[in-house]
C-alpha cells in the first residue's frame, strides 16, 4: 500500500478478520486490496479464520497467493480454491532481501519451475524494502478481468449522445444530507461522459419539468421508491426505469435478476424472504429494506411472509430455507461479488431479485420500468407464466 496499515507481528494467526485498504491503481482504478488471514492456522479459531479469508474469495477479482519460500499442502490448497473459482491468480515470492543473508530461503528450483510449467507466474519481491512491487502492480492489472476495469455503461448506451434524460431524485429523510447518493452520482456523470444532457428533479416537480421541455426526453429515471408516482406523470411513449434496475444492470445480471422477480408471484402466507444489502447502514424509521419492501410483499402475497434480513459482505449460508432473495441495488460492492451471490442463490436452488425489479413489480409498474431491456422483461413474462 505505501502506507502503514495494520499492526503486525511474527506470532502466527495474529491476523484473525480480513484486512481491507482501498488505493488507486492505475491503469484499473480503485481498487480493495484484502490481507487474509493464513489458511495453515490451527487451533480454535483456525477453522474460522480459514473461512473468513475463503470467503473473501467471492469479492476478489484477481488473487495474489503470497509466500515467502514455503510451498505445499497450503498453498496447493489455495492455488485449487483459485482455479475452482476460476480466479486469475499469481505467486508473489515475498522477502526476497532474505535470499541475501539466508541463500535458499527462496521458492526452490524444482517448484518455480513447476508453476511455470502451469502457467503460473512468480513476482519476487520485498516488501519490507518495497522491491519488485512495481511487477506485482502490472501484474494485477494484467490479470484484472475486463469488468473490473472497463467502465460498462450505467445508461448512457440507452440514449443517443446529445439525448436527454431526467433523473427523479426525492430529498426525503432517507436522503443522506448534503449529497447525492452513489447511483445516482455514478448517472450524471455516465450521461456526461456519453454527451448527453440531463435534468435533476425531485418527484413532485417532474409533472412541470416536463411541461416545461420543448420536446420529450429519451429516458426518465426515478429512485424505486416513487417509481408509481413517476409513471403516472411520465407520458406513455416516454421510456421509463429506475436507479435500481440500473445498479442491477450494471452490477448483476438483470435477466436473471428479472426472472427471480416472477417468484414474487408465487409468494403465499408462511414463506420466507430473504432482504440482502450489501452495506450495513443504520436503519431509519421506515427503512426500505426492513420496512417498506416487506410491507409491499405482504400486501402483494396476501399473507403474512416471514421476513430476515442479512446486511454486509457476506449472503446467509441458509439460503435454501427462503423462497426468494430480494438484494439491494449494491451500490458499494463489485461486479463479481454481486455475480458471486447470483451463483450462490442458483447453488442453493433460489430465486433472487433486487429492489427496484421487487417494488415496480408490487406496485404494478415492473413492465413499464423494465421496457428498455426487452429480454430482462422477456425473461420476467416467461418465468411468470410458468408460475
Ligand atoms: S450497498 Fe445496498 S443497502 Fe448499501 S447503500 Fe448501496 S444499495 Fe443501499
């Protein structure tokens, strides 16, 4: 990192949580380098450790296995928990200023010759006296996948350049003060680097910036939570969405997000729904996630439906308990963390969908909002139909 970090000490299993900094990589941009913890921890809390720092494996987009000359069962281990996740990975031979003073202290001969035999590449290095890091930067960015570090379009790609859009952003309590939240930051300056225009407003002055516009805009996008008010005052032939339904996007699979949404059909008394946000926020008095979206399920189900809620990095592992996942839009996690908890929800045989695919389709608008993606609302209508 180039900075003090964390306390450390030869003791082993000092590390017990993982360790996250954030630093801006160029050419990838920001960047969570997590520290984990070893996997060769015995002792009482060696099995958690090890399970802390393997989960840290579905937020990770490229992995550094770092050592310091010792190579087997451990290493081995992980090098397989790499490939079964299909990660991109490379060996850091730390401590190299050791070679100096203690000569084969280093990977042997017959095991740097073995990696490269499978393609693996060794970047030696020092930390402590900051050698080879270079080499392990350019190596991260090489193996960074493509969606780590292309920007993909949250929207701009859903109106020509020189196209405007009018985004609806309600200034209610759950409005952090003082700022726009994350999405719908990340628009604005989408559509500015796409040259197209646009036009903020609050869910009560839409009817009359409409009025005002010489000609309809491309698109309007409004937060999930006045998405029935927005539709009402939006003119039919004007394309519609929302934030949520962008972040889905952009961060997830909307069709399969989509699909998952049909399962809110299926919902009946005594099923269990699973509220997934990947932060852990404090929660206002009508919070979306533990009180608006279950109100709107249970009305829409007719019933009472169980509901938990699970906040922060990591997804219940007692998934196949629920009917339905319903995620937050992930504003704050990566593109593979969020397919990582896609594929988790499949493993364990779940629907999931998120919020802005969960309120459109409770308060009867879902079709509409999810008109500029035909085969996310072809997806929807198929998997409702088998419902
Ligand atoms: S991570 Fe989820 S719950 Fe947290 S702010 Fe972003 S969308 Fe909201």
């Amino acid at each position: 990192m180039g900075q003090g970090a964390s306390i450390v000490s030869d003791t082993p299993g000092t590390t017990t949580d993982p360790v996250e900094k954030t630093l801006e990589l160029d050419p990838v941009g920001p960047v969570v380098f997590i520290d984990t913890a070893g996997i060769d921890d015995e002792g009482a809390l060696g099995a958690l450790r090890r399970e802390r720092s393997e989960r840290a494996l579905d937020r990770t987009d490229v992995a550094l296995l770092v050592t310091d000359g010792a190579w087997g069962r451990d290493e081995e281990a992980l090098a397989e928990a790499f490939a079964a996740r299909k990660l991109p990975y490379f060996v850091v031979a730390n401590k190299v200023d050791l070679a100096e003073v203690m000569p084969g202290s280093q990977l042997p001969a017959t095991v740097l010759d073995a990696l490269a035999g499978r393609g693996i590449a060794v970047v030696a290095a020092s930390a402590l006296l900051g050698r080879g890091l270079d080499a392990v930067r350019e190596r991260i960015a090489m193996l960074a996948p493509e969606h780590a570090i292309a920007q993909p379009h949250m929207l701009s790609d859903l109106v020509p350049p020189g196209g405007l859009v009018v985004l609806v952003v309600p200034i209610d309590l759950g409005a952090p003060r003082g700022r726009l939240i994350l999405p719908q930051v990340q628009a604005i300056r989408d559509l500015l680097d796409g040259d197209q225009m646009c036009l903020v407003v609050k869910e009560r002055e839409l009817r009359a910036a409409l009025e005002r516009l010489s000609a309809p805009p491309d698109l309007v996008v409004c937060d999930s939570q006045v998405v029935l008010k927005a539709a009402a005052d939006t003119p039919p032939g004007v394309p519609l969405t929302t934030f949520s339904i962008l972040m889905a996007r952009l961060k997830g699979d909307l069709v399969e997000l989509a699909r998952g949404a049909a399962a809110i059909e299926r919902l009946g008394p005594g099923d269990r729904v699973l509220i997934a946000e990947a932060c852990t926020h404090h929660p206002l008095a009508d919070d979306i996630g533990r009180v608006k979206i279950p109100r709107w399920l249970r009305q829409y189900a007719g019933g009472d439906i169980e509901i938990d809620v699970a906040a922060g990095k990591e997804l219940s592992d007692d998934m196949a308990a629920y009917a339905l996942v319903v995620h937050c839009g992930g504003c704050v996690i990566n593109r593979g963390n969020m397919l990582a908890r896609l594929r988790a929800a499949r493993r364990a045989g779940v629907p999931m969908t998120n919020y802005g695919l969960a309120i459109s389709l409770t308060q009867g608008v879902l079709p509409r909002a999810l008109g500029p993606f035909p085969a996310a609302l072809d997806a929807f209508r198929a998997a409702a139909k088998g419902a």
